[in-house]
C-alpha cells in the first residue's frame, strides 16, 4: 500500500507532470474538524451577511448615497470577495476531509485572494483620500467627489489589482514540483506554492516584492499622508469637541486599516522570519489574515457609525416586533 509520503512526492524519472497540491487544515486536531467548522462557519457567516447587510442598507437608504458610503459599499464588496475566496477550500477540509486541490484551481485560488487583498488595500486608501476631503477642505467635499469620480475611482481600483498578478501565476502550472506536494494553510497562497517548486523562481520573487512595495506599500504610505494632513487640520480646530468630532469620523477607517495591515505583515514576517515555527503559527495567521478584516468590518461600521447602526436596527425591528406580539 502506497505511504503518505509516496502520494505527495514527485518522483524524479515521472515523465508526467503533478497537478495536484494537497491543504492542510488544523495539524493535530482532524478529529474533531467537525467541531473546529463551527467557529469558522459563524466566521464566513458574520462576515458574508454582515457585509450583505451593508450593501442592501446604503442602496435602499438614500440618505447614504454619499462619498463616504459608496466607498464603504466598495470594501464591503471586496471583503465578500475575500471570503468566497476561501470558503470553498476551508469548509472542504473541515466537513469532508478533501484536501486534494489541483494546481490549475490552485492558481486561480490564489488569484482571487491576492487580487481582493490589493483591492481592500486600494480601497482604504481611497477612503483615507475622502476622510482628507471630509476634514481638510470641507467646502469642496461634494464638488471632488461627484458620484462620476467615485465611479472612476472604482474602476481604476478593479484594473489596477485585477491585471498585476496574472504575469507571474501563468507560470506555475509549467512548473515541476519533485519535492513536497503539501501546503500548510486551507487555501493556496502564492509565497508557500513557488517555495515547493524545483526550477528558477527568482522572477516571481522579484515581481512579487515589487507588488508588495508599489501597491500595499504604496496605499500605506497613502493612507499615513493622508492622515499626516488630516492631524494638523485637526490640531487647527480651535475646540476640543470640535477636535474629537473630527476624529471621531476618522475611527472605523483607522480600525478597517489596523485590521488588514496588521494580521498581512505579521503573516509576511512568519513566512519570512519563522518559516520553521508550529504550523499553527502559520495557519493562525493566515486565517487571521483573510478571516477578520470581512468579519470586524461590519462590525465596526455598524458600532461606530449611526446611519449604518440604524440601518441595522431598521432591519431588525420587524422581528422584535413580531416577538413582543408573541
């Protein structure tokens, strides 16, 4: 009977190209996976109404039909994408054990997380542009930001992230793979697929810091220059309430951008500084990563701001009605 091992090794003399990679869910606990799916579903399950809800309250509410509130609409959109992403792959693994993923749904796997992981970036740093707006030249906030804009802002944002990756994941499905086929997350990232393969990765390693560098770093150093402005604006406020009003508008956008960027350069440092640390180092991180950005955004959003709250209120009433009726 053939080992473990045998299965995920490439042999040397195959002629015949391995298509296949296999994920890893939680290392240790495959018994209770069952168990280990609750959490994960309430997860997707938070994070996909949730941001469903968003979406249906700023279409429904004219009122909302501002700015601030079609970009929130755009991160609600990418955090979904982020979530549908993952969850195929995720839940497979928790409810059946298949962990088979051949490298062509690898790729396009891994396409899809990155891509929405550029656009929640690009998005933030767009909503960091209209917070500068907001505080810093108020007079001319509608006359910037005119709903044509916002929709060219969208559009530069999906052919922005959606056309930069392409040039390097073509390449993996022509690449052998003769050392180990077993990934260590749920879902395929592009930093862990290159690191198994037997040939010349130096591109796809060069483009992918140049990715990282002119795009995440690139809306980062956006998002501190905005804020560098919005500050001594603020500073200028003769009053203290007038002060804390103005950032007060500013807290669920520093908290939407805490909550991607931490979780992605801690899981960029254990990738690159702690590469031979627990599994589940990794696979904490990673989930971190994609799993709470699409689950706390909607969470933030509704506490910290009292159009969307009470837009989820406005849902909620009907039940609360029909219950006291009972």
């Amino acid at each position: 009977m053939a080992t473990w091992d045998t299965l995920l090794t490439g042999s040397n003399s195959s002629t015949k190209q391995f298509v296949s990679f296999y994920l890893t869910g939680i290392p240790g606990y495959e018994n209770v996976n069952h168990f280990i799916s609750i959490p994960f579903c309430v997860c997707y399950l938070i994070g996909i109404v949730g941001n469903c809800t968003i979406l249906h309250i700023i279409h429904t509410d004219k009122s909302l039909h501002e700015p601030m509130y079609y970009f929130l609409a755009m991160l609600s959109l990418t955090d979904m994408g982020m979530s549908f992403s993952t969850l195929p792959t995720v839940l497979k693994i928790l409810w059946f054990d298949a962990r088979e993923i051949e490298v062509n749904a690898c790729v396009a796997q891994m396409y899809f997380i990155h891509t929405f992981s550029l656009m929640e970036s690009a998005v933030l740093l767009a909503m960091a542009f209209d917070r500068y707006v907001a505080i810093c030249d108020p007079l001319r906030y509608c006359s910037k930001l005119t709903p044509q804009r916002i929709i060219y802002v969208g559009i530069f944002i999906i052919i922005r992230c959606s056309v930069v990756l392409p040039v390097i994941l073509v390449r993996i499905p022509t690449f052998p793979f003769c050392h180990s086929h077993v990934l260590s997350h749920s879902f395929c990232l592009h930093q862990e697929v290159i690191q198994l393969a037997c040939a010349d990765i130096s591109f796809n390693i060069l483009y992918g810091l140049f990715v990282v560098a002119f795009y995440w770093g690139v809306d980062f150093l956006g998002i501190l220059l905005s804020y560098a402005f919005i500050l001594h604006s603020v500073l200028g406020i003769a009053s203290q309430r007038g002060k804390l009003k103005a950032l007060n508008t500013c807290a669920s956008h520093i908290c939407a951008v805490l909550i991607l960027y931490v979780p992605m350069i801690g899981l960029s440092l254990v990738h690159r500084f702690a590469k031979h640390s627990s599994p589940i180092v990794h696979i904490t991180m990673a989930n971190i990563y994609l799993l709470v950005p699409p689950v706390l955004n909607p969470v933030i959003y509704s506490i910290k701001t009292k159009q969307i709250r009470q837009g989820f209120l406005r849902i909620l009433a009907p039940k609360r009605v029909g219950l006291a009726h009972n």
